[in-house]
C-alpha cells in the first residue's frame, strides 16, 4: 500500500514538473492538492509522512472521521465539496484554512457571521461551473464577478483565488476551454481593482486532466484516484449531493 502511493506521487510530481516544462511554468508555481474522499487516514498519512503537505476532502464527515488521526501531521486543510450552512461551524472546528467551494452569496454570508463570532478569518476561493453542467455546484460564469465583488465586503473571508471542476471530456480541447474560461474570469476579476481581492490562485486539474489545467495557468491541482486509486462511490455521490441526489 505504501509502496503504491509513493510510487503514483513520484509520477504525479512527474507529470506536473513535465506540463510546467512544456508551458514555460516554474514547477514550484503549482501546488499540489490530494482530494481524499473516501480515504483511510492511514493512507493520507502515507502521503503526508512522505513531503505532502495539503489535502481536502468533500464531505464534512469524512473531515471529521480522520481529523484525530491526522492533527499531529503538519499539513494544510483545504475544502472542495458542496458546502451546507449548516455544516459551517465544523469547518471550523475541524481547521480547515480554505473553502475552495464558495459558489454562493447565502454560504458567504453565514460563513462570514460564524467568523466574526470566532474572531477568524477564512481563505475561500469562489467556485465556478465552467462547463455549463446543471449537475456540478459553482456559480455561474456570467455572475462570478459581482460573486466575487460581493464576497470582498466581507472582512473575515479572504478571496484568494477562483475554482473550477472541467468538463469531463475525453476532448481535450473541450476540457480546455474550461480552463481557459476561468483564467480569463480570473483576468477580468483583477482588472475590476476590487479591494480585499486576491486572484493569484486558480485551483483546476485533476488526475485526468492535470496537464491541459497546467498549460492554461494552474496553480493548484486537485489529484485523487491517480494518487490512491479508484474509489467505489462515484463522484455523483459527492458532486451532486443537493441537486439530485436527495438523500445524501
Ligand atoms: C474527487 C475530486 C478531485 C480529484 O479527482 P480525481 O479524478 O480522483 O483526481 C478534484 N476535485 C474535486 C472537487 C473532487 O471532488
């Protein structure tokens, strides 16, 4: 098992160090995240004990099942799932330091109460639906700038950046144009001059497509299955969690 991780990162590290060759890129300006939706801790903990350094998961619970396990390892916590207000607080508690899936004024707004009861302070980075899939979460293209200018009012939350999940394709140019979409919101975003607004980060790639997110100006790429392997939900279960699937 340990063996197998090890094995798959050094390839990763690999792909990633190759698509930053081809594209000009300075390996060290893309970070990579590990997705770890349904995971052992005991994996991830291979990954980080072995120079990984940042993770995410997609559901609350799971974050909460292996926090015990892995709060002595140094590492950063980032989430990536469909956000439910309710689940705010153990965010929170369970020391996530971004939410890359705000995609929403209503989250926005009760994420930012909850800081200010707190006294903290939250990275997030805003979620957009580049391929125009009713199912995937993300807020629409067409209103990811007055998102974002919204979301800067809010003095605990520290917009860092935009998130996009591509289309999946096995067209690669149909996947880039995701790609490209959110690099150009991303342009457009830091031409506004909107205070209390960072656009370093674009956060898009994964295991299948993490070259072509490079070429068009990654800056974290999300791997899961390529790193640990397949996994027996689909990522319905995870992605669709309010808008078909019911009883998740
Ligand atoms: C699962 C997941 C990933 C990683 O997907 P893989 O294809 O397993 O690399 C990336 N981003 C999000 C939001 C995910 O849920």
């Amino acid at each position: 098992m340990k063996e197998d991780i090890l094995h798959n990162l050094t390839i990763i590290n690999n792909r990633i160090k190759n698509a930053c060759e081809q594209s000009g890129r300075n390996t060290d300006e893309v970070k990579l995240l590990l997705a770890t939706k349904t995971v052992s801790a005991e994996r991830i903990k291979v990954a980080l004990e072995h120079g990984q350094t940042l993770i995410a998961e997609n559901k609350v619970q799971e974050l909460k099942e292996k926090y015990d396990d892995l709060k002595d390892i140094p590492h950063d916590n980032h989430f990536i799932g469909h956000l439910q207000t309710n689940k705010i607080k153990d965010i929170l508690r369970y020391d996530v330091t971004c939410v890359q899936s705000l995609d929403r004024l209503e989250l926005a707004e009760k994420l930012h109460q909850r800081l200010l009861a707190e006294n903290k302070t939250m990275n997030v980075l805003i979620q957009v639906n580049t391929s125009n899939e009713e199912s995937k979460f993300g807020i629409d293209p067409s209103e990811a700038v007055e998102l974002t200018r919204k979301v800067s009012g809010f003095s605990t939350l520290k917009i860092k950046g935009l998130m996009t999940i591509g289309l999946f394709s096995a067209e690669t140019e149909k996947v880039r144009a995701c790609f490209k979409m959110l690099k150009n919101l991303q342009q457009e975003i830091i031409h506004e001059h909107i205070p209390n607004v960072e656009m370093k980060e674009l956060s898009m790639g994964m295991s299948g497509d993490l070259e072509t997110a490079i070429e068009e100006g990654a800056t974290i790429v999300r791997v899961g299955t390529a790193v640990f392997g397949a996994r027996i939900y689909p990522d319905s279960y995870y992605w669709n969690e309010c808008k078909t699937n019911k009883k998740a």
